[in-house]
C-alpha cells in the first residue's frame, strides 16, 4: 500500500484515472465507485475511491468484516484507492462503505460518493448495485425531443431565429408530498408511493391538465425529508424512498409515454456535513474549498464545492452527464447557482476574499459552468439546462464563446416576487406599485426566461399563491386567476408548483401530501379547471409561445393604466398572427372599456378568466364585437373595440379571420 506522504510509488497508469485528476474525465462513475466483472468462476467486483489524504482505507460490507474489512491499495499519486471481491453470486443488494483513516489517525466510515444506490433517512451504508442492461423504449420521445429542441432548419437560415419556438410548461413537483399511501403522513419515513405507483398517477395527471414537463425537487439520495433533497450525500443514486433505480427508470419511461419531460433539480453547489458524506471525506477537506472565507455557507450548515479542483470537476460534470445518459433525464435545473458565483453570497464583510480581479465573483464557478454546459450540449444539444440565479449578473443564457455561461434558461425570480408583492397590495394602492406589473418587461428578453411560481416563494411563511393575494375569499380566487393569466400570456416558458393548480390555502409541507380533499370544493375544483383551461389554451397558441425572446413576439398597448390597474399587450407569432390580452387586477367591472386592436374587423373573446365554471361571475363579451376608430391622445387614429373587462379578470380577444365565428383561426 502506498502511504499517503510518499509519493511516487502508485502503480496506476489508466486512461481513465489520469482523466479523472486532470479534471476531464465526464464519466469518471464508470471507474471509480463499485462495478462488477463476470469472470470464469463467478464474479470480481472492484471497489475505488479517491482519498489523496488517507493513510489508510478499508472496504467493510455484509461480504467483508464489517470492522477491519478488506484494505484497499493507493493505486494513483494523488489518490485513488482500489480492491476487488471475488464471490459465485453477485453482490447486488449487499451494503458497504469505506473506512477511511486521515493522517490524523481518525478513521471515518464513509458511503460511496460514487454508489449507484444508498440506504435512506437514518440509514446511510450503500448498496452494491449493477445498472447497467436496461432496454430503454422511449425512443419516440427521444425523437420529439430532438425535433422540438433542436428543429432542423430547411433550405436557407432564415435571418432571425427564435430559440426553444416552443410551449414549455412546467409542472414542479415533490414526489414524497404529491400523493402518499392513502393519505398518510411520510414523517416517520411511512407511506411513500412507490415511483412506479407515483408514476401511473403523475402521467396522465399531467397530461391531462396540459403540462409539457414536470421539474422534481432532488431526488438524489439525501439523509432528511426536512431538506427537500437540496442536502445530497449520494449524488449517483436515486433516493430508495420510492423504490430502487429500475423504478426511477419505470417512471421516467411512463412520464416519456404519456409526453411529458423529466426535469431533474441539480444541487452542485452544496453538500451537508452529515458524518457519512462527503464533508473532509478522507479527514481533510477534499471536494470542499479548503479556504475558510468560501468552505461554509453563511450558516455553516452546508460545504461548498471545491469547483477549481479537477477531480471535484470531474465528479460534478460527470454526475449531470450521468442523470442525462443513465436515466434519460430530459434537463436539468441547476440550484443556487448566485451562491457559485459570488464569493461573497450569503456572507458579511470581512468574511471573504476577493477575487485576484479585486471583485466579488468567483473565476473558477464562471468556468465550471460553461464546461458544463459545453459538456451537455456537445452530448446532449436538445437537454434544457435551467439556471436558479437570483441576481442581475449578465449573459446566463449566452453562449460561452460571446463571454455567458451557456445554460438554456434562467428563473425570472424579479418576476416572481414583483408579482407576488402586486397582488399582495390592496388594490386601492396598487396604482403606486403599478411598476411591479410592467417593469419586468424592460429586462425581459435580456435572458431566455422561465416564470416561476415555485416551491421557494411558497413555504416559510411566504403563503400560498391563493393566500398572498389581497382581499376576502372570492377576490382571492378572481385575483389569482388573473395572475396565472397574466403569467400564461407573457413572454417566458412557465412552472408552477403542485398543488397550486387547485389553490391549497395551507403552505407547503413535505411530510404530508397535497390536500387533494380541497377538490371537492367548489373555488378549489374551479380553480383546477381554470388551470387545465389556460394550460390548453397556452399549448394551442403559437403567439404565446413561438416567440419568446424579442419584442417582436411581444408589444404593449397599454403600460399605464395605473388608475384603472389595467394592462393590455399583443402576443404575435411567426407568422404574424396576433391574440390581444386584457388584464384588470381592480375589483370593478369595466363596461365599455375601449381596448385598442391592432387592425380593423370583428374580435370574438376566446378566454376570460370570469366564466362560471372557473369561479367567475360570467361578466363575457359573447358574441364578437366590431372595431371603431379611435383618435388616440397623440393624436393618432387606430382601431378599437369596445369590451366589459370583468373585476379582478382577464380576457383574450382575437380577429376573425374573413368574419368567420368559427373561432378556429385568427390573423
């Protein structure tokens, strides 16, 4: 064995490990880790691990001593340990770690960073498991996926190209809190569904309520329910909550059956100090920072990732390459990644260090994002990769080469909490916040936007989306209805946490599933009847979503009806045709309201949030109104229609074509 203090006497000279230490190596999982060989007599499985700083490391198992175990042999200079177990049978099933001795004299029992399945909850050994041989049939998926994300372009490229010119709506779940096992609580690690029996259920709820995708908070193995999954110790395996890695794969197949995409949440920025993780892994920090001014965050609950260091590089980008291959994710968000960047975030002054620029921003996180991302789309064109940033720092979603960091999409946070801060104001002064309803569109196309009512604006005290909004009970149905009109109607692909699309009044709590119950009452039905609508209405509308990154796709009619607490604008696609959008978040009824049109004709209404079976009062333009002039303030002629804008509701209008009422085609 090679101590750890005297190098150059490791024998190791592969490809692979000499990948790993130079920070290249994106399927590093196919070599460190556990991984089985059948052999004449029976099976050899290898075991390794990367410990630069140990002087000892043991494997201990159910098939070794669980308290001296089998030695491992230091095989790389600058770290990597191996051993091999003979058996007849394979392993599959049995439970390991690694005891790891620093150059303290500590030994430390570690799981496997690079384990593809873990014990859960308070249980932390992992589990020996071969993944390889699964016979994927999503390939009709995989194809409409290609074709939406990446469309070929036919004969010459045309001068201005949109990027993602179609509808993403996305459906944001918990997968331990949507359903549980006849209702009950999950809080002492009891009556989750399987993923195979979540599955059956979340696919055609789904596609039935017109989602596109759905977004799972972490499914990664993580040791408490209470972090949501943002506190990851086994990066390489899904949580055994629900089930093993075959039902995970079960489930990503039956959601790629019914159309929709898997959208995983990505945690590379933090990992938790629980003792069996990987906090000072081998008695030393390893795939944390070393520095004490960007080890910790500001609370000193989680370690950072080292991402200056090759191997921690390797391990990170090999992990979301990993989700993409091995278990056909379609995209992944990546969280807190203003806490990458910054090397101040969440720290006071006299915390940290600047950069050798004298700034507060982290060189290294910069270049570890656009490796990643060049990573999956040189492997990967058609996988979303989708930024949580909650700050103004620029060009997230430009392309490494012009100087961005190359992911596919940013949550407009400002949106959201601009929104969540309107509809909050008494309407009576919502005329002093009107800025919150338009200012967003000044820095709207600056990034490829996602709007996000998420899981985060939705906990701790922050309220339901029902429950921000101001007013007694009705007004708050009416009021939300308008603000998921809103969102649906304006530039930016959508998400919307689970549960919302019936407005459960409660806040969020990931022991205990949604309160499906509320559905038998009659604004809660409503309002999910509501959602399936405006859903439907979104995917079936090219002007909503073929456009989404330029004012060309987008254009006011009116930004400053403060007073009234009114917007207007026009959504367009590509080929020119347009729908014209009516919000009014007062709870006045407006009779006769002149909204301006873009051309002369007839306008038939073809959604309003007020109808009766959405928990409206039906206050409806029913038949199709007819245009008039109108000289305008600037003294400019134009057309316009006089409309009833129902109190605290929307309405879309579109031209008929050639006066048809067919209601099928507009121009």
């Amino acid at each position: 064995m090679t101590d750890a203090t005297s190098p150059g006497t490791a024998r190791e000279t592969s490809l692979p490990a000499y990948l790993f230490h130079q920070g290249t190596n994106d399927s590093v999982y196919d070599y460190l880790g556990c991984h089985r060989e059948k052999t004449e007599n029976g099976y050899k499985t290898v075991f390794r691990t990367w410990a630069p700083n140990a002087s000892a490391v043991a494997l201990v198992s159910d098939f070794t001593d669980w308290e001296q175990g089998k030695p491992l042999e230091r095989i790389t200079e600058a770290g990597v340990w191996e051993t091999s177990v003979e058996t007849k049978e394979p392993l599959d099933g049995s439970f390991y770690k690694f005891a790891v001795t620093g150059r303290d004299g500590a030994t430390r029992f570690k799981a496997d960073p690079f384990a593809f399945q873990s014990e859960t909850l308070n249980k932390t050994a992992s589990i020996v498991r071969d993944i390889s041989g699964h016979q994927w049939k999503d390939a009709k998926w995989l194809g409409k996926r290609s074709a939406t994300v990446c469309p070929r372009q036919r004969g010459f490229k045309p001068k201005v190209t949109h990027f993602y010119s179609a509808p993403l709506n996305i459906y944001e779940v918990h997968l331990g809190s949507w359903r549980t096992e006849n209702g009950g609580t999950t809080a002492n690690g009891e009556n989750y569904l399987n993923y195979r029996e979540i599955a059956d259920r979340l696919a055609p709820y789904v596609s039935d309520m017109g989602y596109t995708h759905v977004e799972l908070l972490p499914v990664t193995e993580h040791p408490s329910d209470a972090s949501w999954g943002y506190q990851v110790c086994g990066y390489y395996a899904p949580t055994s909550r629900y089930g093993d890695p075959e039902d995970f794969r079960y489930f990503v197949e039956k959601l790629h059956e019914y159309g929709i995409g898997v959208i995983l949440d990505w945690v590379p920025a933090h990992f938790p100090k629980d003792a069996h993780g990987l906090c000072e892994f081998d008695g030393e920090p390893l795939y944390e920072y070393q520095g004490q001014d960007r080890m910790e965050n500001g609370g000193g609950e989680d370690r950072y990732f080292d991402v200056g260091r090759p191997e921690v590089r390797s391990f990170l980008i090999s992990n979301a390459l990993f989700w993409l291959r091995e278990y056909h994710a379609d995209g992944l968000r990546i969280d807190a990644v203003s806490a990458m960047l910054y090397l101040g975030y969440g720290r006071e002054p006299g915390e940290w260090i600047p950069s050798a620029e004298g700034t507060n921003h982290n060189p290294e996180a910069v270049a570890f994002f656009q490796k990643l991302n060049g990573a999956v789309s040189a492997e990967f064109p058609d996988a979303l990769m989708i930024a949580e940033e909650s700050t103004s720092w620029p060009m997230i979603t430009k392309p490494a080469d012009e100087g961005g960091l190359g992911f596919s999409f940013k949550w407009n946070t400002g949106w959201a909490n601009d929104m969540f801060d309107y509809i909050a104001t008494d309407p009576v002064h919502r005329k002093y916040v009107h800025n919150k309803l338009t200012s967003p569109m000044m820095y709207a196309f600056s990034e490829n936007y996602i709007l996000p009512v998420s899981h985060d604006e939705l906990v701790h005290g922050k309220k339901s989306l029902v429950d921000k909004c101001f007013g007694e009970y009705d007004d708050k149905f009416s009021c939300m209805r308008t603000l998921l009109c809103t969102m649906m109607t304006l530039p930016g692909k959508k998400l919307l946490f689970m549960g919302t699309e019936f407005a459960q009044f409660r806040e969020w709590d990931c022991g205990n599933q949604l309160e499906w119950f509320m559905t038998d009452y009659p604004r809660h039905v409503e309002m999910q009847r509501f959602v399936r609508a405006i859903n439907r209405f979104y995917l079936e509308t090219p002007a909503l979503w073929e456009i989404d990154d330029g004012w060309d796709g987008f254009e006011w009619i009116s930004a400053e009806e403060r007073d009234l607490n009114i917007i207007s604008y026009r959504r367009r696609d590509k080929k020119g045709r347009e729908i014209v959008v009516c919000m009014n978040f007062a709870p006045v009824v407006r009779e006769n309201y002149p909204l301006t049109v873009p051309k002369m004709g007839r306008y038939e209404e073809v959604f309003s949030t007020d109808r009766y079976e959405f928990g409206g009062k039906n206050n409806l333009n029913e038949t199709p109104v007819r245009t008039r002039a109108e000289i305008g303030e600037d003294g400019v002629k134009r057309s316009a229609i006089e409309i009833t804008l129902p109190a605290l509701g929307g309405v879309i209008f579109r031209k008929q074509q050639n006066n048809s009422t067919d209601g099928g085609q507009y121009v």
